[in-house]
C-alpha cells in the first residue's frame, strides 16, 4: 500500500516556513506527525525566474541557428544551476530541518509508492519544481510531488449510477499563436478520442463561437468524469485565465457555477494542457476539485500532445495517477530536455488532500465517493506485495531492461474453447477476429464482469507470457485502489500433477509452498473466492497429465463461479490436445512483426 507525505509550510522564501510534516497510508489517518523549519532562501525564486526567462525565450526565439543554440546552452546552464541550489537549500544542515529529514527516514522506504503533497499559500512556493529535491531520487524512487492549498475540504458528490463509460468534456479555446500558427489543440483531441471506454463532448472555438454561457451549460448538462482544455492560458497574479476566443478571456470564477454543479455530480479531474497554469490549479483548489493538472510555465505546441499521450496512455492502462505524470515527465525530460532544458519542470498535479486519487477504471465504473474503499487485511496486503514484488518488480520488469514496451496485436480465438452456453458459431468470422488496436488483455477480461475466464495463446516467444504478467500489474494495480477485488496471483502450471489431487488441493499447496500461506488461510480463501488465479504454462504439464489438467480446471470453475482464471499456453500444444476449456474467452498474441522487433532493438 502506497504512502502519503504532507508538508504544510506557513511563511514564504523571506522568512522561512514553518513546516509541519505528516506520513500516513493511503485512505487512512497519518501515523506520524511531526514539525520544523525550511530556513529562508529568498535568491532561490531569482534563480528559477533567471531560468523560466530563458526557457520562455528559447520557445519564441528568432534568429541564426548559432543564437539559438546558444540560447539552449544558457538555459540548460541555469536550469542544472537551480537545481544545485534548490537541493542545496532542500538539504540544508539547519538543525529544525534536519528534524524532518531525519523522520522522512525513518518512515519511508525505497520501494514505497509516495504521494507527497506541498501544502502552501505561497504561489512562489508553488511554482517551485519540488519533484527535483534529490531525497526523493535517493531514498524513495516512486514519489511523485502534487500541491495544495492549506485550507481543503472534501467534494460533496451524488451518487452516482453504474456505468462502462469515462465521460470526459473536451473544451478546444482559441488556438492562434503570436506568429499567427495555430496550436495542435485536435492531436490532443485525438488522443482522448482514441481511448477505450470513453465518450467525448467536444466544445471546439474553431467550429462554434464559445461563450461563457455555453460552457456553463454543457458543464451542467451530464455527470462528468473528466474535464479537459487544450488552447492559451495564463496566470496573472494568482488568477488563471482561459482563452475561449481571441477576445472572450475568462477567469475559472466566472465558471463557479457550472464546475461546483459538475463536481458535485462527479467531475473527479480536470487537464489543463495549455500554458501557465498555477492560477488556474488554485481555483479549482478552491472548489474543492479532487485533482487537477496544469502546466507551470508556458507549454511549446509540439510538447503538449506528447505529454497527454504519456500520460494517458500509462492512466488509461491502470497505473495511478501520480504514476501516469512522473512517467509522462520522464519522458518530456528524455525526449525534448535537449531542445527545451527543464521541460521535464512542467506538469503539475494540485491534489484536494481530503480525495484520493481516482483510478481510470474508477472513472469508468462510476466511482463518486472516496468512501469507496476499505482496509484490506494484513495477510491480504502481504500476499499482494509478494506477486508484485516477485512477479512485477522481478520478472516483468528486469526482462525488459528498461525498454518501452511493445503494443501487441490480438485475435479473439473462440474457436479454442468450449463455450460453456454451448453457443452454435454459423461462421468462421464468428469464431477468429482481429481485435482493435490499443486492445489490452485487460479490457477483454474487464468486458467480461465477475467470474470472467480467459485463455491467452500465443507462438514460442510471441510475448504471451509477458502479456499474462501485464495483466496480473494492471490487476494489481486495481486491487490496491479498490480493497473489495480479489487477489491476482500466478501460479506455473508446470507444477500440476494430477493423478489423485484435486485442483483445489493443488491450489493450496502451491500457496503454502510458494507464498508461505498457511494452509487452513489458503483454503478459506479459495472457497471465499479472494482470489484471481493466473495460470501460466499449461504447455508446460507433462504430456500425459493436460488433458486430466484442463478437466480439473473445468470441475473447478463449476464449483467456484465467481472466481476469475486466467490460463496461459502455446497454441500448437493446446491445439493438439483432446480436451478444450470451458472458458468464456480466448486471444492469441499475435507475433511481432519486422517493425515492432526493429524499434524494440
């Protein structure tokens, strides 16, 4: 279970902050409280706008080659500048500091997943890039930084219906830039339209003339899930403004109205991806708006669409929130650092600390209220860290070496299990169909509710092994936001026996030996269906005992109907046995082509 830091500072660069720190489990009260001070540093704002001056002028530069480039070497002179200073400072041997570094400690672990939350009315301590203090990088890897306001209060939702949807409201404000280009706000559209499981209402200033009224109104006009502007921004002062058209700029307030009327029926998120928007975080903190994401200085045209990609590309295929930024940061700061140094600085989570963050498939299910979620057990919560720290951490993630990973294409293979209804297929297209592309293993299993099964096929080295273990991450994920889901646990089938064993006690064995569950736990369980059973190598059952295998499998889910399995072979070894699942789906992985293994090298 993840971790949450807070760190309310009272006072500004000038003075100093008092600082008052909390660490806690996520969606319970802090276990440790603990206060001190972050001396003042009243150049370290200088040195951060020195920077912000010269990453501004190289977006707009003019000019020869050679002064440009000179521009680039000068900014990313001062930007490794400010970040020396900024951990110097961050690091400080002030003693009342030092109180609180040496609880960070104390309480914090490497492989904790940490929400750090700076708590602050100072918009120059907001504007601050606090991701960058090297402790995180050091002693906790998976932390990811959000900002608030220090006066918060939960957001009063509805209930809501269920649902299979992510609604999400697209507006697209005016577009034309100084040089009189326009803004790539429809490639941002885009890539929210391509996303399984949504529905989009698009507000597009190029196609309609945007008024304060009609935002008003289609705000108020369904629940939505998610609200997301592409188009000019800025801040002034503390204020964010959108720009709808080229004369018509708004403040959020002048929207009150229609964002508390669309919170209070559920709006979880809203994405500004637009320029300069610490004034536009800070109202919607003050509606008290779950989460939201901005940017913190002005945002080149050619960035914003690959930010949005990163990030929902990582969101949509079940990592959290905070995940799905720092991953999409990364790859800012790996891709574009080069031509725009400290771009990496830009994306900015504010986070209501009375919400939790929300997962897509949350979203997609209608989850209103942070109340959803319960504690999960102690033995729970350690068998769970057991497969992702074996099976994630250890096998999927070393075998891929740090690689992006490759997109698979998959094929629905009904064909290769009988269907439990029985159901009479007229023609060969009803049995064998490509899936569409972006289809995950995952969506396939969530189409299919409680009690899903699911067999996954594929070609010596195809990638389905690595398909079963991206699910159990995706599932994994899913079972740490929301407690009330079974457990994904992988078993290798490789181990199966058979002759007088029953499936069940196989299944009990295999979690004494190699979870070290006991066996009375295991049973109870099993029979409470806790568990979602992932069953990789059915190829690898000796020849004579696969067919007898299948059939246990078979037995098993007739008695346990709920239970979700998930089962993982080579398809000419399946293919030749006698025996066939009772399983409500099949894919096949498809094998890589040319291109896929030539990026991947």
């Amino acid at each position: 279970m993840g971790k949450v830091v807070s760190f309310e500072l009272e006072g500004d660069l000038e003075q100093g902050f008092d600082v008052t720190a909390q660490i806690g489990l996520e969606n319970t009260a802090p276990f440790v409280k603990f206060k001190g001070k972050l001396p003042a540093n009243p150049s370290i704002f200088q040195k951060y706008t020195t920077w912000q001056q010269a990453f501004n002028s190289i977006r707009f530069a003019r000019g020869s080659k050679v002064k440009h480039r000179k521009g680039k070497v000068g900014c990313n002179t001062l930007a490794l500048e400010f970040t020396e200073n900024f951990n110097a400072w961050l690091n400080s041997s002030n003693q009342e500091w030092q109180k609180v570094m040496v609880a960070l400690k104390k309480h914090l672990r490497s492989n904790d997943e940490v929400r750090v939350i700076i708590q602050t009315s100072s918009l120059e301590a907001q504007r601050l890039p606090w991701h960058l203090w090297d402790w995180f990088s050091r002693y906790t890897p998976k932390a990811e930084v959000a900002i608030s306001l220090p006066e918060f209060e939960e957001s009063q939702t509805l209930t809501s219906v269920p649902k299979d949807v992510v609604n999400i409201l697209v507006i697209l404000g005016h577009t034309v830039t100084l040089d009189a280009s326009d803004l790539a706000v429809h490639l941002d559209c885009r890539e929210i339209e391509q996303l399984p499981g949504v529905e989009t209402v698009i507000l597009d200033a190029q196609v309609e003339e945007l008024s304060l009224e009609r935002v008003q109104q289609v705000l108020r006009s369904q629940p939505w899930d998610i609200l997301f502007f592409a188009g000019h921004s800025h801040t002034h002062e503390e204020t964010g403004y959108l720009h709808l058209t080229d004369k018509l700029k708004i403040r959020l307030d002048d929207l009150k109205d229609g964002l508390t009327d669309a919170i209070s029926h559920g709006l979880k998120l809203a994405i500004f991806n637009s320029c300069d928007g610490l004034g536009l975080a800070r109202q919607m903190a003050t509606l008290h708006i779950p989460q939201v994401i901005v940017m913190r200085e002005n945002l080149p045209d050619e960035v914003a669409p690959h930010f949005l990609r990163c990030f929902l590309k990582a969101y949509s295929r079940g990592k959290s929130l905070y995940t799905s930024v720092r991953t999409a940061r990364q790859v800012l700061a790996d891709d574009w650092d080069q031509k725009y140094p400290g771009i990496g600085w830009l994306p900015v989570i504010g986070q209501n600390p009375a919400e939790l963050p929300i997962a897509w498939y949350e979203l997609r299910q209608g989850f209103r209220s942070q109340k959803r979620r319960r504690q999960r057990p102690d033995d729970e919560n350690a068998l769970l860290d057991k497969v992702r720290t074996y099976w994630v951490e250890g096998v999927l993630e070393k075998s891929l070496h740090g690689r992006l990973r490759i997109e698979l294409g998959l094929e629905e293979r009904l064909d290769a299990i009988a269907h439990p209804w029985s159901m009479v297929w007229e023609t060969p297209e009803q049995l064998r169909k490509y899936l569409a592309p972006g289809t995950r293993a995952i969506d396939v299993l969530n189409e299919m509710g409680k009690g899903g099964t699911l067999l996954l096929l594929g070609e010596p080295g195809s990638g389905k092994t690595t398909t079963l273990l991206e699910l159990a991450e995706d599932l994994i994920t899913h079972a740490d936001q929301d407690n009330t889901l079974p457990i994904p646990i992988i078993f290798n089938l490789s181990n199966w026996k058979g002759r007088r064993q029953t499936f069940i006690d196989w299944l009990v064995q295999e979690l004494n030996e190699k979870y070290r569950v006991s066996k009375a736990l295991s049973l109870q369980w099993i029979n409470a269906e806790k568990l979602k059973l992932m069953l990789d190598g059915l190829d690898e059952v000796r020849s004579d005992l696969r067919d007898s295998c299948i059939q246990a499998i078979n037995q098993f889910i007739q008695q346990y109907g709920k239970t979700e399995l998930v089962v993982c072979s080579r398809v000419q070894d399946y293919e030749a046995l006698k025996s066939r699942l009772q399983f409500q789906g099949a894919i096949y992985v498809q094998p890589l082509t040319d291109q896929q293994i030539e990026d991947y090298l």
